[in-house]
C-alpha cells in the first residue's frame, strides 16, 4: 500500500505501520515491521480482551462489584468508575461521567488477578498474546500503560478482533457497542467530547471532530491511541484495520499528520 510510506514524512526517529483485512491478509506494512515500541495506552485494549476473556472463562462478570463503591468491571473497563485519571480515588459517581482513567485500568488488573489467582501481566500472556503468537509483547507495569509491542504482533490482535477465535464474536460487538450512552468527558489530547462514547476498552469514534482518525473514518470505527506516538484502529464498514507506532510523543505533529494519513490509507482501500 502507497499510503503506508507516508510514516517517513513524520516527524519521528522511527514509525512501522501495516493495514491488515477483516478476512486477516495483511494489505501492506511500511517501516520496521519487528521494532518494539512503547504503547502506552494502546495497552488499554489487549488489557481489556484479557478482561473479556476472563468474563468468558466464568473467572469475572461485566456487573459485578469492582473499584470505586458503586463501581462494576463494565464501568472500568468504560472509563464511567468514577475513578481519577492517576490517582485512585473517586471523583464522580459511577456511570455519570466519562471520566478517562489509567486508575481504573490498574484496579481491573488487580480485580482479575484476584479472580484468577494469577498475575495480570501472566494473565494477559496466557489469555492473549500466546494464543495469537504475540511473542514480542509484554507488560511490565501497569495495565493501563506499560505495554511493548511490534507492529507485527499488533496486526495478529487486530486480525483477531476483526474475526474472533478468543472470543465469542457477541462479546467483541459488545467491547465495539457504546457502554453508557450519552456521557460527556475529556478525549485525551483532544479536549471535552459531547459525547465522549466508549465500548468496553475502545474508544468509539462516532461524530467526534477533530478526532485522532480520519475525516472518511466510519462512526462505527473504534480503537485506542497512546501518549507514546502510536495507534490502532478498526473500522467496520472497510472491514480493515490500521497500526501506527512511533517513538516519539503524541503532539501537534500527530494531531495534523495522524488523520491524513488514515484518509489516504481508507482511500487507497475502497481503490
């Protein structure tokens, strides 16, 4: 894919990128494909398919008491806990705001290491990565933010999104399904969104603008972005999937360089 060598105008150090289909072919990679990249908070959704796991395995339920009181898996894994951004202590009642937390992130892993009596980086290893043959990534930290990754490994969790194995797909379509409706909260870099709309672990583009994806992207596309300079997202209706890593900051740079660059590559798939 052409579109893909835009990532060497980006002002960065170093950027790998790839398109993978629904049907889990790979339609183009660009840049060192096997680089291994901080993510920061695209984390949050292998964190959250681990958790979906978990559910599926009978270890947790979405409904069932965690965090804050009041507080259940669901509302973490929506970021409607109530939970701060970094601290973990409650600033909302659970379900009235869409509050972004790393906080609530950390106490699900906690949540479900208690449930399963194993570590929740182990977890996640067992539950997802080894499955999908993610060799190079790992968690060492927080499950909100300290994950490491290739573009590689990435494309396998997106093929396996766009066509679960893992996962029961009604569970996926609910992890892609808006959780709360309605509620309004700050997007990360981009400042208050009325609404702020999330499924379980992924951000959900619906009418957001400015947004991280393209102008062309579908509402229904969803995904995560992270502070370190990388990206994931799938969009339903070009039944196709993008990773961008970086190494260098989210910023301005990738404000104007990101959408641009998910236009060209939609175009080039609908081409």
């Amino acid at each position: 894919m052409q579109s893909l060598a835009m990532i060497e105008n980006w002002p960065v150090p170093t950027a790998a990128a790839a398109v993978v289909r629904a049907d889990g072919t790979v339609a183009g990679s660009h840049g060192p494909t096997d680089h291994r990249f901080p993510l920061a908070s695209v984390t949050k959704p292998l964190a959250a398919y681990a958790a979906l796991v978990a559910y599926e395995e009978g270890a947790i339920e979405l409904d069932e008491p965690a965090g804050p009181e009041g507080s259940t898996v669901r509302h973490l894994l929506a970021h409607t806990s109530g939970l701060a951004f970094d601290e973990h202590r409650a600033t909302a009642a659970p379900g009235t705001r869409r509050l972004y937390s790393n906080a609530g992130f950390e106490v699900l892993g906690d949540h479900i290491a208690k449930a399963t009596d194993i570590p929740f980086a182990e977890y996640l290893h067992q539950a997802v990565l080894e499955p999908l043959g993610m060799t190079a990534t790992v968690l060492d930290g927080s499950p909100a933010k300290d994950g490491v990754s290739t573009v590689a490994d990435l494309v396998r969790f997106a093929a396996e999104v766009q066509a679960p194995r893992l996962l029961d797909a009604r569970t996926v379509l609910e992890a892609m399904s808006v959780v709360h409706p309605g509620l309004s909260g700050v997007l990360p870099g981009y400042g208050n969104r009325k609404p702020n709309d999330w499924g379980l672990g992924f951000e959900i583009r619906d009418a957001k603008s400015p947004h991280w994806t393209g102008a062309s992207s579908s509402p229904r596309t969803f995904g995560h972005f992270g502070q370190s300079g990388t990206f994931l997202w799938i969009d339903p209706d070009a039944r196709a999937a993008c990773v961008a890593l970086t190494d260098r900051d989210f910023g301005p740079w990738a404000i104007e360089a990101w959408p641009r660059f998910t236009d060209a590559v939609l175009a080039e798939l609908r081409g």
